[in-house]
C-alpha cells in the first residue's frame, strides 16, 4: 500500500517551490522590461539610417527600376551628415551632463541613457565607415571629413537665406518711415513761418521704432554726411580687394 | 535608435524616369524634407567628375570655381569703380549664388571666405546707391560669414542703420564690432558719431 499522504508531502513541496520561483522570476522580468521602456532613447528616429537601409534592401520588382549605386551613396551620405549632428550634439551634452550629474542634480537614469547613447553612435559610425569603404575604397576615411562640411555648409545657406529674408520686412518699414519723414518735413516748412523752432515734434512722426521720434533734424545732417561716407569707403576698397 | 541590427522599413518607391525616390504613401513632413534633400544630393553626386565616384575630400579644392568667383569679384569691383553700381551689384550678386551653390561636401571655410568678401562689397555697392536696407543686410551677412578681420562689414552696417535713424541699434552694433576689431579707427570714429548723435536725441 502506497503512503500517500507521506509521497504528497514532497511533492507539494516541489509545486511550492516551482511555482514561486515561476512567479517570481515573471515578475522580476516584467519589471525588468517596464524600467528599460522607460528610458527613452536619447536620440529620436534616425531618419537617414531609415532611408539608407530601405534602399539597400529594396526587393527588385517587375516594372521598377532597380536602386542604383548613386542613391545608396547619397543616403550614405545624409546618414553620415545626421550622425555628424548627432555626435556633436554629444560631445556637447557630455561635459556638462557629467557635472550635473556630479552634483546630483540629475538622475541615474539619464546618464544611463546618454551612455547608451554614446554606445549606439560609435556603433553607427564604424558601420557607416564599413559601408562607405564598401562602395569605393578608403572612402570609409573621408566620408565623415565630408559630412562634417556638409553639415555646415546646410548652416551657412540657412543663416544667409535668414538673413537675406529680412529684406522685404526691412524694405517695407524702411518706406514706411521715409514717408513719415517726408511729411515730418514738409510739414516742417508749412510751419516755418510760423516761427517754430525747427524740432520735428509733429505726431505723425510717430512710427514703428522709438528712435523715430525726433530724427527730423537728425537725418538733415546725415544726408548731407552720405557723400561723404560713399567715397570714403570706396577708397578704401580699393586697397585692399 | 532602434538596436544595431534592426531598422524600419520605410515604404519608398523610385520614380522609373526621373529617378527620384519618393515615399509610397503620404509621408510626414520630415520624411518629405529629407528625401527633398537626398534627391538633391543624388543629382549633385552625379554631376561629379570622372575620376570621383564619391565625394573627394574636402581639400585639395578643384580651383575652377575660385577662379570664376574671383573674376566676378573683380569685374564688380571694376563696374564699382567706374561708378556703375547696379552692374557691379549684379556681378556680385552671380558671384555670391555660384558660391552657395558650391557642393556641400567642398571646404565650409573656403564658402564663408569667399561669400563674406562679397557681401561686404556689395553692401558697399548699395550704399552707394543710398539703398540701406539692402546695405544693412548684406553687411550683416558678411559679418555673418566671417567675424574677425571684416571691419569694413562691421562698419557698414552701422553706418547704414545710422543713415535709417536707427541710432540704438547702430550703437550697439559698433559696439559688438569694437569688441571684435578694437583698434580700428573708422569704427571708433563711427561710435563716437552715434554717441554724441544719441546724447543729442537724449536732450
């Protein structure tokens, strides 16, 4: 006759046992997963390595023309520009980020994240040296001299088209206020013989800029000045260009 | 970023005869922007020489466009000097678009050198012809372009925004340029002008 309450002992000893150690480790998993979800990735999508690998695996259809080299490099290259932004943006965060965190004014968790960060572009570039040697050799060592200058030649043109595209704001105030200072001094004259003393202090030289209010005899002297200045500078051009 | 050896895939379709890449479906606005961008740069990769299959290095530069801008350079100052300064701002304003439009992977110092050179003269051009708007800006592009060593630039737009009456600001602007070339006598004479004008104003 089998004991069998003697032989349940054991065995409900290794159900035990099994079962808090299923229970525990599901738990520490699940926990495991929800903490590295939270930390988010430093960078967001990376947009150019997206496009670059699409291309690169893009099945040859019927009917389609095939990717050809020319495209894949161009993505290379994009890809290599944003991961330009990128290392700069960490090279800049890095000093700083290693002070806050220091000092304790900043979490665990970030650094954490920078580090991972740090890790993922040193991981991108070497694969975007090997990819760009495999298209043309030693290409792999130019190709971020050449990034770099792209990235800031994208900066110049942005910063010269800001600029530049003041002009027509710029303009329309400019003939705002010639007019107001037109009418400023032909009223001027209209009140001359009045005997008024010779200040510009009509309203209607009220205009957008504060310095606008008593230029009237202002500009008279600088008017007079410009021909002046025209050669002046003229002059100077010409010894040294 | 996702992990090293994953992406997403992303739904693009190449056009059979313009051979541009576009997105299959509506894209966002980003992705727009930088396939915009990858074309752009696909068309000027094939315009490389024979040789290159890739961009070269930034340096050595290929001298032939220097050269060109050079010559527009001096042709302009050549029009300025005989006082004809819509022709000379013309031949500036060529020589300025062909240096944008440099390839992007040629020297970024070499653009500003050159870009900045031409700002600051045809800013001197507007200024001839009393437009100071025009004046103001291409001297604050110049400026731009290059901080240190373009006093002329500096100078420029202070006198133009003094010519508009706007006094402060031009104040403050030589101001900024004093603290790049302090030994410069024009700029110096400059900032006197606009203090006594603003200490007049103050009265």
């Amino acid at each position: 006759m089998v004991d069998w309450i003697g032989l349940a002992i054991p065995f409900a000893y290794i159900g035990i046992l099994v079962g808090s150690l299923s229970v525990f480790s599901s738990l520490y998993r699940k926990r495991k997963a929800s903490k590295s979800a939270s930390l988010a990735p430093w960078f967001g999508q990376h947009l150019q390595r997206d496009i670059y690998l699409t291309l690169l695996h893009q099945e040859p259809e019927a009917g389609s023309p095939k990717v050809s080299d020319g495209h894949l490099k161009a993505a290379l290259l994009r890809r290599a520009t944003e991961d330009i932004h990128r290392i700069v943006q960490i090279r800049n965060a890095k000093q700083a980020l290693s002070t806050l965190l220091q000092r304790g004014s900043v979490g665990d968790d970030l650094w954490q994240r920078f580090q991972r960060a740090e890790k993922e572009i040193e991981e991108e570039l070497r694969d975007v040296v090997s990819e760009a040697n495999a298209f043309s050799p030693n290409w792999g060592q130019t190709i971020f001299q050449s990034a770099s200058e792209m990235a800031q030649n994208a900066q110049i043109r942005t910063r010269i088209t800001e600029i530049q595209g003041q002009a027509s704001a710029e303009k329309e105030w400019w003939e705002k206020r010639k007019a107001d200072i037109s009418s400023g001094l032909m009223k001027e004259l209209d009140e001359e013989k009045t005997t008024k003393p010779a200040l510009a202090s009509n309203p209607s030289s009220n205009s957008a800029k504060p310095a606008a209010a008593k230029i009237g005899s202002d500009d008279d002297a600088v008017l007079v000045d410009s021909p002046a200045g025209g050669p002046k500078g003229k002059n100077k051009k010409k010894g040294k260009h | 970023m996702e992990t090293s050896d994953t992406f997403t895939l992303l739904p693009l379709t190449l056009d059979p005869t313009t051979k541009a890449i576009s997105s299959a479906i509506p894209a966002s606005t980003a992705l727009t922007e930088e396939l915009t961008a990858l074309n752009q740069l696909h068309r000027s990769l094939l315009s490389l020489e024979a040789p290159h299959t890739v961009p070269p290095p930034p340096l050595p530069v290929v001298p032939k466009r220097s050269a060109q801008i050079t010559k527009l350079r001096e042709s302009g100052n050549a029009d300025f000097r005989k006082n004809r300064f819509p022709e000379a701002i013309r031949m500036y304003s060529v020589g300025i678009d062909m240096a944008l439009a440099r390839p992007g992977w040629e020297p970024s110092g070499l653009v500003r050198e050159e870009v900045s050179a031409l700002f600051a003269n045809r800013a001197q051009a507007h200024m001839s012809l009393q437009q100071w708007v025009e004046g103001a800006l291409d001297a604050e592009s110049s400026v731009e372009m290059k901080k240190v060593g373009n006093a002329k630039a500096w100078w420029r737009r202070g006198k133009c925004l003094q010519e508009m009456g706007r006094v402060e600001e031009a104040s403050e602007w030589v101001g900024q340029a004093l603290e790049f070339e302090a030994a410069e006598a024009d700029l110096l004479q400059l900032k006197k002008e606009l203090d006594a004008q603003l200490v007049q104003k103050g009265r």
